[in-house]
C-alpha cells in the first residue's frame, strides 16, 4: 500500500532511507522482548509483523517536503507503531519514543524512535534478517536540522568513536575515564574490584569495568544525556558508584555526588542549586526514603537506580518520570554502541567533541563544618593532577590490595581510587560494620581512609589487650612503652625530630645527641624485637595492612601516630581540601615524619602567610597556609563572591588552616624534616577569650580523647573568661572506672556528681600539658553523629551545630 513515489518517506513524511547505515543485528529473542514490551505484539516463533491501524491510509496522500524545506526535529506524535519502507524494499516499524504504560517502562526508548528494520537485497546485509537502530547519529556540521545534538566523549576511551587519524597515538590522559583504557590495556585479566556485600555480589577484571563505564556513558546518551548538564548521582561506596560516576564523566556531563546518609533537605538543596536535570539514586530503599520530601519538589528527566529491584519502588512518588534500573542502561548502552560502530564500518561518521582538561568533570559539595555547603567545580585537570602525582605517596604495584570504605564521593577516596586504579590494584568494598572482619579476611597491603577509623583501630587493639589477663596486660603495654621509647631515640639519629627552631644545632652538641640515641636505640632493640614476636605479630595478622594505612580528611592525633609507628604499621598522613582536588601535601614512605602533613606533591607550591598583613612568613613561623597550582579548583558554582575570597588574582587559595614550614638543616636531629607541613588548627576555630587570648580547641580536644571514658569533646569560650567543654562520655568504660574505684551504688548506678568528677579527673590528667586548662564542663549523652546533623558526612564534627543545640545550656554553664 506504500506508493514508491514517496522516494523513501514514510507515511508521515519522515526520510527513513539515510537510517539504514546504522542498523546492528538483534537476535530473535531482543525482536520477541521488544515487539512484546514496546509494540504489545504477540511473538509466535515466527518474525510477522502485522500493519497497525493507524496507517490504513495511503501513503501517498501524506505531505511531502519541498527541497528547501527544513528536516522535522523529531516524528510527530503517533498513536502506535509504524510500518515504513524506502526505495530499495527495506521494511522498518517505527515505534513511538515514548513507552506504552508506566508498566512497560524497563526499556525506555532513545530519542528518536526505535527502528526495527527487515532489510532485502542490494547489498544490505543477507534478507529475513532483523536490524535495529537504537539510537540515530548525532547531524554533520551542514546537517540543517535547527538544534543538532551535541556530544562529547573522553578521547582515549571512546577513540573509537573519532574520526580517523584524530585520536592521540601517545597514550595521554585528556580527561579522568581515559584512564581506563590504559588500564585495561595493562591489566586485562587482573581482578579490579570485589564488592562483596551488594546483591548480585560482583567481582570484575579491568576489562569487564571498562565495558561496563563504556555501556553505562553510552546508555546515558541513548536516553538523552547531553554535555554539560549536570546529574546528581546520590548513592554509598560501590563498584557500580564507580561505573556510574564514570560513565557520567564520559558523556562529558557533570556529576553531583552525595551519600545516602545526608539529609533530605541537604539532598534538595544540592540538587536544585546545582541544577541537576536527573537523579541516579543508590537503592529503592533510599529512594522511597526521600520520595515524599524530595522527588516530589524536584524537576527530574530520569530516574536511574543502582542496586535493587525496581518494582520495590514507591510508584506513586515516581508518577510519570522515566525509571530505568543499572541493567536497563547498560544493555541499552551495549546496543546503542553496537550500532555507532557498525556505522562506522558502512562509512558513516559522527560528530564527537572530544572532553578537555579544562571541563568540569564533577561537583562536590562541601561538608561545611561551618556555614552553608558550597559545590566546588573541579575540572579533569585537577583530577588529573592527582592521578599523575600520588605515586609517590603510594607506591602501589599490580596486585596490591586496598580495602575501601570512605564515601566514595569524598575527594580524597575519589582521587585515591583513581590513582591506585592505574597501577593495577584490587579494591575491595566494605563498610564499617565489617571492617574488622575484612581486614582479616582480605589482609590489605594498603587501607586508605580518614583519623577515625585509625583511631577505632587504636581503641579496639588496647580493648583486646585489656581483656587478658593481668600479667598479660602488663608485659604487653611494658613492651609498647619500651617500642615508643626506641622509636624516639631513633627519629634522633635518624634525623626526623621535628622543630620549628630556624637555628641549626652546633656539630658537637648533635654528636652527643646522636650517640646518645645509639646507645639507647641498641639498648632497647633486643626488648622491641621481642615486643613483635609477643604481641605485635598478633596485630599484624588481626589487621593486615602489610605496607601502609594512608590518613586524611581530618588531623591524626599524635598518640595514635606513635602508635601505630611503634608496633610497625606505617601511617602516612596526608593534607588536603575538597577545593585542592584534594591532595596538597602527604608523607612519604622514605620521609614519614610524625606530626606533620609531610611535603607538597609535585607540581604544587604551598606558602604561609601572615593572618593580618598576608606577608609570606619565613620557615618556622606560624600564619595562614595557601595553595597554588594545578590541583585548585576553578571555583565555587554560581558563587563568584565565594571564589574571589579564596582565590586570589595570582591563583593562590587560602586554605583557613593555620600551619608552619619546617625549618631547613644541614645537620642536626631535624635534618631530614625541611619543607614539611605542620598544621595547628582551623583560623575560624581560634577561639578568643574575653582577656584577648586565643586559644586553639584542636590541641586540647586531641589531647582529651586519648582517654578512654571521653568519647567526643568539642572546647567552647568564645567571649568568656575561661574554657569549658562539651563532653560525650564512654558510658561503658565511665561505668568501668568506677567500679574500679568502687563508687557505683547498690544497683551499679552512677550519679550525675560521681561520673562529672571522674570525667574532671580525667580531663586534667591528659591536657595537664596544654597551653589552656579546662573549666566547666557540660555532659550530654546523645553523640555528635551524621544522623543528627552534628557531624559531616565526613565525620568532622561541626561546631556551629553543636554550640547552636546547647546554647542555653552553654550560656547557664559559663554563669
């Protein structure tokens, strides 16, 4: 009934003929899945597609466009699939873009139609076969469509989708998923990722995690995904996380990342401040969770969920937005890709711009300790700069093993993992609930994670060792006393003492000290080298870390520092911001000096400036730190007031950290330590007490917690006399003391005097050496967490918070 008249028009008009290029082979059972979900047609064994209703008129009777006409956008709208056939006999059933029912919506359809083509003769591929064209190709520079799609792909990656001859021969980086190419090249066969407690359980070589980010960036251009737009991919540590966050790299989009466990109100702001145009949610569990106060406000394309089933969805909240699971983009993606590149072999070509260094890559909003969250733009260039420089902070070899557990939108997770990714590692998923057990299990070479989870460590070995028996707790803590004192005797001759002192010790005087040093140092090594044998060889088989545990995001207390030196776990402490990309400064294996950040990495300069006058201070003095180069951020999205306070015109960006550069000797217990990086605290945290003092809270609320019955500390003062303090106890080891101390009454209950002055006792105790000493105290019994909104999604604990929810409290406590 199709008059050949039409040359190629369907019977709306539509040009199908200049389609047939880019037509992939479906398999019989995709033809079935298809006719049956989309075109609700019964598939009888046999491929017959019946003409549908809607076009028992005659194609000739339908409009046919001038030469001079412009190409329509899009079809118009059409009740129901379409038969279409041009001038060489190829049929094709053209099924409308959007999906039939919300039932039907597990495969949704690319923009425009789905062809579904039955190809004869010429020289088409053989006759009776299927063919489907998934996604149509982006116009040529003369197309004369109005609005011709824009795409970008990562130029190493997707080099397949360049033209010829315009991919780099040299393997260089351009953009942050180019890595995986060169991974994959590398490392085929070599397990990447083990994610062991999600539903499917999933283990990947590089080859497969590099399919799995090409499926999922293309799957995203299938549906619509265009570049620049941002999408907010909200959702925990994962291998799919990481497939996701990727994917949407690769688009040339730009990801906004937060996790589940910051709050729904957070979640909106982030995502309507940044302007997000789709949700890329972690499970239904959290969906349904913020689908009444959050889905319901926003404006979302799509909605594409990570791990779950979709039918465990609030279906009410999603009303009409498009709902695809992992699965859904990924084998859309696959299609969609097949068919680019069998057009690319029948001589078809695409246009893709390729992703620049200068792009922005991701947004990340930043916990905000203190006021409201700004989303810091980092480019692939920043990221970049991480991914080339961190390999001497963390010489990784292929089949290195590293645990992970951070959030893997945190900057300094995020960096870390694609830096150790390039060197053909496994990374293994846990959470802190299994951490314990995994680090056993697994026996990590290397941890990667944040001063808490070092100090859980520190507290969970010294529980175990207490629980022995006395004579066994007593040699035990005997021989970790004698390993701190050989480790301090031998930083002296080592060269690794710090100092702030700019004046270099006389020769003679540093002799004396060194062989001094010697001699202790030989004096202990027997006892130390026992100390391994009895009790540390047992840390080290309960833990693993066999090279080392990598620390950030946050100070490391220095009792835990010496610690872990002691019983010989390597710790290396490391400095950065969200808006540095974020590694500044970290300390080397080779140079791992106790107490400090360490040097910068390469290509980053770092200077200390005086607070009042932003003079540079000499090596020694404490002022405000500042970072230049190539790993600072472009900016704060849509807050140029913001940008301008940190940036200044010379690139520099004030950290609001208070710090001092090591002093440079040529001789002397501090020889080795010149250049490194001591932090003392945050400017805005200097609390200035009505006599014009300023106090630094760090330095006393490390100092604190090495107790074992203070569980949280926050100092406070500002404007007052003297200092108090906001104190969650350690109910349990409280309760403990004081039955050492036999002050429990009859029932093992504490009263609210008893269990203040043990908690005085032990604030005077361990802060007797601090600059400050401690008045009041406030006690409350509800911890400083996440969930509350007293910690950031990082674990700092956010004192604007803290003090705004006790400020009466506070206020009649300093009365």
């Amino acid at each position: 009934s199709l008059d050949p008249s039409t040359s190629g028009r369907s019977p709306r008009g539509r040009d199908i003929a200049p389609r047939h290029r880019h037509l992939t082979p479906l398999r019989p059972l995709a033809v079935a899945l298809l006719l049956r979900h989309i075109c609700n047609v019964q598939y009888s064994g046999t491929t017959q597609i019946s003409r549908p209703s809607s076009l028992t008129h005659s194609a000739s009777s339908a409009p046919h466009r001038s030469a001079g006409q412009p190409r329509l956008r899009r079809p118009p709208q059409i009740a129901g699939p379409m038969l279409a056939a041009s001038s060489s006999g190829q049929v094709a059933l053209c099924v409308p873009r959007r999906a039939p029912s919300p039932i039907n919506r597990r495969l949704l359809l690319p923009r425009p139609a789905l062809l579904l083509v039955l190809c004869r003769g010429g020289n088409r591929p053989a006759a009776g076969r299927l063919f489907c064209a998934a996604a149509p190709p982006p116009p040529s520079a003369d197309s004369t469509l109005e609005n011709p799609v824009r795409r970008k792909c990562s130029p190493l990656l997707e080099s397949a989708l360049l033209p010829s001859g315009s991919s780099s021969t040299v393997h260089e980086w351009k953009a942050v998923p180019d890595i995986w190419r060169t991974a994959a090249e590398k490392y085929a066969d070599r397990v990447a990722v083990i994610d062991p407690y999600h539903e499917p359980r999933s283990e990947w070589t590089y080859k497969q995690l590099e399919q799995e980010i090409l499926d999922f960036s293309q799957g995203l251009r299938a549906i619509g995904v265009a570049p620049d737009e941002k999408l907010a991919l909200f959702a925990d540590n994962s291998c799919r996380w990481l497939v996701a966050d990727q994917g949407i790299m690769a688009t040339g989009a730009i990801n906004v990342v937060r996790g589940t466990r910051s709050s729904d109100e957070e979640l909106f702001q982030i995502y309507t401040h940044s302007e997000s145009i789709a949700l890329v949610v972690d499970s239904p569990q959290f969906f349904n969770r913020i689908a009444e106060s959050f889905i319901s406000r926003i404006n979302a394309r799509f909605i594409v969920l990570l791990w779950g089933d979709k039918s465990c969805i609030d279906s009410k909240a999603v009303k009409d937005i498009p709902l695809y699971d992992y699965k859904d983009i990924t084998e859309l993606g696959q299609e969609s890709r097949n068919s680019l590149l069998y057009s690319r072999q029948q001589g078809e070509q695409y246009v893709f711009e390729t992703i620049t260094p200068e792009d922005v890559a991701t947004l990340i909003y930043t916990s905000g300790t203190s006021g409201t969250p700004k989303g810091v733009m980092l480019t692939h260039q920043n990221l970049l700069h991480q991914i080339n420089n961190l390999w001497e902070v963390v010489p990784a070899e292929p089949g290195d093993r590293f645990l992970s557990m951070l959030p893997p939108w945190h900057a300094y997770e995020r960096a870390c993992e694609y830096f150790i990714f390039t060197y053909g590692i496994q990374q293994v998923y846990t959470t802190v609930k299994h951490l314990k057990e995994d680090l056993q299990r697994y026996q990590p070479h290397y941890i990667i994670s944040v001063p808490l989870v070092y100090e859980t460590l520190y507290s969970s070995i010294h529980r175990q060792i207490s629980s022995n028996s006395a004579a066994q707790k007593i040699i035990a803590l005997a021989l970790i006393k004698i390993s701190l004192l050989y480790m301090e005797a031998k930083k002296i001759y080592e060269g690794t003492v710090l100092s702030n002192n700019p004046v270099e010790p006389s020769f003679i005087v540093y002799a004396v000290k060194w062989l001094w040093a010697r001699l202790v140092a030989s004096f202990l090594w027997p006892l130390h080298n026992l100390a391994k044998k009895l009790v540390y060889r047992k840390i080290h088989s309960a833990i693993g870390i066999s090279k080392a545990g990598i620390s950030g995001g946050g100070s490391l207390p220095m009792h835990v520092d010496k610690f872990f030196e002691a019983i010989g776990i390597k710790v290396q402490n490391g400095y950065g911001l969200t808006e540095t990309s974020p590694v500044a400064a970290a300390r080397r294996p080779s140079c791992n000096v106790l107490g400090t950040v360490g040097h910068p990495i390469k290509h980053t300069d770092i200077k200390v400036v005086d607070i009042e006058t932003g003079e540079v201070l000499p090596d020694g003095s404490k002022g405000i730190v500042k970072i230049k180069g190539p790993l600072v951020m472009k900016g704060y999205y849509k807050n140029p007031s913001a940008t301008n306070q940190a940036l200044d015109q010379e690139g520099w960006f004030n950290t609001g950290d208070i710090g001092w550069i090591a002093p440079h000797h040529a001789v002397g217990p501090s020889r080795k330590c010149g250049g490194v990086i001591v932090l003392e605290g945050r400017a805005k945290d200097t609390i200035v007490l009505s006599t014009g003092e300023n106090v630094e809270p760090a330095e006393i609320e490390e100092a604190a917690s090495r107790s074992n019955l203070i569980h949280q500390i926050v100092v406070i003062g500002q404007d007052q006399r003297r200092l108090g303090a906001i104190i969650v106890p350690n109910s349990d080891e409280v309760l403990a003391e004081a039955k050492r101390k036999s002050i429990v009454d009859e029932n093992d209950k504490l009263t609210k005097d008893k269990v203040m002055n043990l908690l005085y006792d032990e604030l005077r105790k361990w802060t007797e050496h601090c600059s400050f000493c401690v008045g009041p105290v406030l006690i409350v019994d509800e911890p400083f967490a996440i969930d509350n909104g007293l910690m950031t999604p990082t674990m700092k604990i956010r004192r604007d918070k803290v003090t705004a929810k006790y400020r009466k409290e506070i206020e009649a406590l300093f009365k």
